[in-house]
C-alpha cells in the first residue's frame, strides 16, 4: 500500500484479517462508517493501532482467539507472530492453537468433512448455486472446539 515492498510478514498480516473476517464477516478495517468506502478502509489499515484497540473491534472474541489476530497483525511486520525467532513454530504453540494436531495438519491424515469420487472438471458441474440454500451462521459464541482436529 505504500510502496515499501513486502514478503513474508504480509502473509501473516493477511492471514489475521481472514481470521478475524471469517468469525465477524468483515474485515477489522471495515466498519458501519466505512460503508465500503475504500478510502476510509485504507486510512483504517495505515492507522490500524488506533482501529485495533478499540473495544469494539474484538467484542464477543474470546482471549486468546484476539491475541492471536493481533499478534499476526502487528503494525511492524519484525514484531509479528511467525517472523519472531522461533517462526512460524511461534503460531503453532500459540494458546488459540491448542488441539490442532500439527502432524495430522503437515501430513495431511486428516479426512476431509467431504469427498467426491467423480472427477471434477469446474464447480459449476458439482454445484447449481439456484439450489443452495444460505442458513445464516450462528453467533460466534468465544470458544473453538478443536477436538474433530
């Protein structure tokens, strides 16, 4: 956004504003003032400090799920979780980690929630998007259960 380059740590960055997408539905730079407006999101990103410590950028996050979007979304790219010392082991041994089975992860043992037989040639062919039916997502009540992991 500013001309300086980038490399790993923006990957980080990024992975924290998907996180914190997928629980709220918008990103943490997105808010009811925004309204879209790119403008606005932008400043919000170039003052992140300032929008990130609002209280009611994490409500109804749980501790350590917050500390964790935090830490990847560190302002100075040196001082994010996985481009400290120990890496990327860094976000493995985090707190809102706790359950993930690392190995099962890396070696990809764990069974797919589903699984087609037939070979795919496009989503178009699996899926008629008139017939699905969108439920609203239940309310993120603060806790993960990483036991299915």
């Amino acid at each position: 956004m500013l001309s300086k380059g980038h490399f790993k740590a923006v990957d980080l960055w990024a992975f924290g504003v998907l996180l914190y997408e997928m629980v709220k539905g918008h990103t943490p730079f997105t808010h009811h003032d925004s309204q879209g407006n790119l403008t606005i999101i932008y400043q919000n990103i170039l003052h992140s400090k300032d929008v990130l410590s609002k209280s009611e950028t994490f409500k109804s996050f749980d501790k350590s799920l917050m500390q964790f979007i935090l830490d990847l979304l560190k302002e100075n790219p040196y001082q994010r979780m996985g481009m400290l010392r120990n890496g990327i082991q860094e976000i493995w041994n985090h707190p809102f980690l706790n359950g993930f089975e690392q190995d099962r992860i890396y070696h990809r043992s764990i069974k797919a929630p589903y699984n087609t037989s037939e070979k795919i040639d496009s989503i178009d062919s699996i899926f008629i998007f008139e017939d699905i039916k969108l439920e609203e997502a239940p309310e993120y009540d603060g806790i993960f259960d990483f036991s299915d992991f």
